[in-house]
C-alpha cells in the first residue's frame, strides 16, 4: 500500500493449479486496506487457439465459479478470463465459442449461487471484440499484443511486466474507474 499499490489482481483457480488465490490470501489482502480484482486461466494451454471452444468455457467458468465461492469473491463482481496470446481475425471465432460457453455455463451457476459477471483479459483485438458483441462485461487489457492501440473504456489496463514491488517482480496495472474489485469478508 506504501507504494501506491490499491489493488491486486489474482487467479481464482483450482487451489491445486499454481497461483491459486486462498481465502485466506484474500482476508489478508483485504485487511491491508486492498481490493482483489479476480482471474482465470488454466496456464499456457490457454496460450493457443485450439483450446478456446465453447465446451473448455464451461469447464473454465464452472471451475473459476467454485475456487470464487470459496475464496468470497462477492456476487455481481467480474471474473476475467485470460486469452493470453495474439489474437487475429480468423481466431475470433474460437474465442466466441470460448466466451459463449463462460457466459452460459456462469449464468446457469447463478441460479444455485452468487452471479459473476463475465471479464475478459486480452490484447486491443480481443477486449474489443468480445466488449462489443457483449460476450464480456468487464474488459482488462494487455498492452501486449495492442500495437499501440489503447480502449478508452477498458475497466483494467496492464501497462508494464516486471515492475519491483516490495522486491518481487509484478505487472503494473492501472483501473480505470470499475475494474470489479472487492474485499473478502
């Protein structure tokens, strides 16, 4: 917090996928006077095009969906799906498939628990594309693969990798109003 940090961005994964965000990690973070924003991505399977398919979004949300209710991710907050790669045209389609599945699958899991809103983490390409036809409430963009491109109305923007922050590497991100954050309780 004494270095103008106001929130921390983790993955909401399966506990046994590295990176997992616990709830007592969240408690801690929170207690700290910081907000969580919540992730997903199943490691760098999801760094190519074939993994993104309607049936991986369901599997994705519904486990993204469990890991949030444990940890106490509160209703109506976003969950950001990672699409970590450089996204062309033709992959759009994939990444629909993947988005269409998410949403549906968070939408049925709703009806049992808390409603996530969908969130999508990606280069200029993809949060654009998916904030456009809908597919994802939130958007968290990378300025990785953006050539340069910046959307005025992205929630979250990773400016810089590798930023020392109390002596381990970060990235730097920056909230452009709502980015969907939220205090465990």
């Amino acid at each position: 917090r004494g270095s103008g940090v106001t929130f921390v961005c983790r993955y909401v994964n399966p506990i046994w996928v590295s990176r997992g965000l616990t709830r007592e990690e969240g408690l801690s973070i929170s207690n700290a006077g910081l907000s969580v924003v919540a992730l997903y991505e199943w490691g760098a399977t999801s760094y190519s095009p074939s993994y993104f398919t309607r049936h991986q979004g369901q599997l994705d949300a519904e486990r993204a969906f469990a890991r949030a209710q444990q940890v106490g991710v509160p209703g109506g907050k976003p969950i950001y799906f990672a699409v970590d790669m450089d996204v062309s045209q033709k992959d759009l389609q994939a990444v629909d498939d993947y988005f269409d599945g998410v949403g549906e699958e968070l939408r049925s899991l709703a009806r049992s628990g808390p409603a996530y809103a969908v969130g999508a983490y990606g280069g200029y390409l993809t949060v654009a594309h998916l904030r456009e036809t809908g597919r994802a409430t939130y958007v968290f963009q990378t300025y990785a693969w953006s050539q340069g491109r910046v959307l005025q109305d992205a929630n979250l923007y990773q400016e810089q990798n590798d930023v020392r922050i109390c002596g381990f590497p970060n990235d730097r991100d920056i909230s452009h109003g709502d980015g969907g954050g939220f205090k465990v309780a």
